[in-house]
C-alpha cells in the first residue's frame, strides 16, 4: 500500500483509498456522510475503533480527490446493478417465483 494523506490514507493496489492500518475504504466513510447526514462525530460514534483524525484524513482525502472517488462509487453502483439484474433472472429465482416463494409473489 501506498501512504498518501498525511499518513492517514493508503491506497492499495487498486488505487482504492483506505485509512491507513484498517479495512475501511475512504469512500464508505463518504457514502456513509452523505447517505445519513452524519458529522465525523456520529461517524466516530458508529465506527469508535476510528479515531476523530482518521475520519477527518478520509473526508479531506475525498474532497481533494472528489471526481475519482466519485468515479470509483458510481462504478461500484453500476456494478451492483447489473449483478442485481442478473440476478433477478437466474435459474434459482425462476425456479422460486414458480413456487410462489419470491418476496415478490408473497402475499404477507
């Protein structure tokens, strides 16, 4: 891994940024602001083995590299979406819908 960001930051192999030592992706600590409207107080409070410092160094981190990361997430998006829909085709879904044992067909 590569130290960027004062020391906070690495970025793996991949280019994926993640606070440096841990397993957290800079972009969930972002998706995680901007789905919840979360400080980087309740982001600590809801990730307590991240320190105040390191969830600063990821928000700065995005926001000096706000177009790549955003890039890396709608990707990420595209991604789930496809495999969703393929999903929604598979052998074992058709095979369930015929049994009436999908959530779509259930009737609770």
């Amino acid at each position: 891994m590569t130290s960027v960001g004062g020391g906070h930051i690495e970025l793996d192999e991949r280019g994926v940024a993640r606070v440096a030592g841990t397993r957290h992706k800079v972009k969930m600590i972002v998706l995680d602001q901007l789905a919840h409207g979360w400080s980087p107080e309740e982001i600590h409070f809801q990730y307590p083995q991240l320190s105040l410092a390191q969830i600063h160094a990821a928000l700065a981190y995005y926001y000096d590299h706000k177009a790549e990361i955003d890039s890396q997430m709608a990707q990420d998006h595209e991604e789930f979406r496809q495999l969703w829909e393929q999903d929604q085709d598979s052998a074992i879904r058709r095979r369930l819908s015929e049994m009436g044992l999908t959530r779509r067909n259930r009737s609770f």
